[in-house]
C-alpha cells in the first residue's frame, strides 16, 4: 500500500465580466453566441474548435472528439431567447472547479449589449485564471465580428455616430 500526503491546495475565486456593444437586432446576436458556442467555435489562432449546446434548460454544452468520446464543458441553467442564457459546469477545467458563464442581451436602440459574466470557483491554477479573461475577449469580438456581419450592418468602425 501506499500512501502519499499532498500539500494542501487553497480554493480559488476566479470573477470575469466583460461588455460589447454590437450593431446587430438582439435575435441575430443570441443566434450568434449559441452559434459560436457550438458548431461555429474557433479558437484566438483560427483553428475551428467545434462544440454543441443544446438549447434548453439541462442541455448539455460539450465537445464531441467522435467515437463517445469528448469533453462536458456544462450545461444549459437558464435559457430565455434573446434575452439570458446561462451556463454551468467544468467547462474548460479538468480538475476540481466549477464555473458559472451568464450572457445577457439587452437591445439598446439599433444596438444590443452583450454582457458576459464568469464566475469560478475551486482548485484553478494561476495560468488557467492569467488566461480566461483573454480568451472570453475573443470569443465576444467574434461574435460581435458575425453579428454584425450577419445583419448586414455596420462594424464599430463604420458608423458614423462614432460610438462602440
């Protein structure tokens, strides 16, 4: 038999919120976040890093690698289209951690706001922590990119008012 003593590890927090305002109908871009959550996924370097999420309450959001095998990455808490969406579940975390990913929408004039909330908690290394913020930065410019892209309307640069 044997046995081996660990140092004990201390539970972290991990809390992320970051906003966007994209020139899109607020349906057009909870389409896009459930597209980009699934088949449309891509990683910061391009390469595609298909999912699925199945949209309704207790749906599972995972990676399918074929052959039964792949990743749970959560599942759906809270879905009311094209307003909230909720997520919870190890999501990319292959140790003991649980998070929690809220995306609300709110249609502002001919805009929609986007706010993405992560919260985290468990044994989570710093470089998993260091990271997060960078790749949500990602995954919210794409689908504000195809959002505004797919309603054929002007990107933050083109408009003229100037805002974001």
């Amino acid at each position: 038999m044997t046995t081996s003593t660990l140092e004990q590890e201390a539970v972290q927090t991990l809390e992320i919120r970051k906003e966007t305002e994209i020139a899109a109908p607020i349906e057009v871009t909870f389409e896009v976040v459930l597209e980009e959550l699934g088949p449309g996924s891509q990683l910061p370097d391009g390469k595609p890093f298909p999912m699925k999420v199945e949209p309704w309450p207790g749906g599972r959001w995972y990676r399918d690698l074929g052959n039964n095998t792949g990743h749970l990455w959560g599942h759906v808490q809270v879905i009311k289209p094209p307003n909230l969406l909720e997520l919870y579940g190890p999501m990319p975390m292959s140790f003991p951690a649980i998070n929690h990913v809220q995306y609300r929408l709110k249609a502002e004039g001919g805009v929609t706001r986007l706010t993405l909330v992560h919260r985290a908690m468990g044994l989570i290394p710093p470089e998993m922590r260091d990271g997060m913020p960078d790749g949500w930065a990602h995954g919210l410019k794409r689908i504000r990119e195809l959002a505004e892209r797919k309603a054929g309307g002007a990107t933050r640069n083109e408009r003229k008012d100037g805002k974001r």
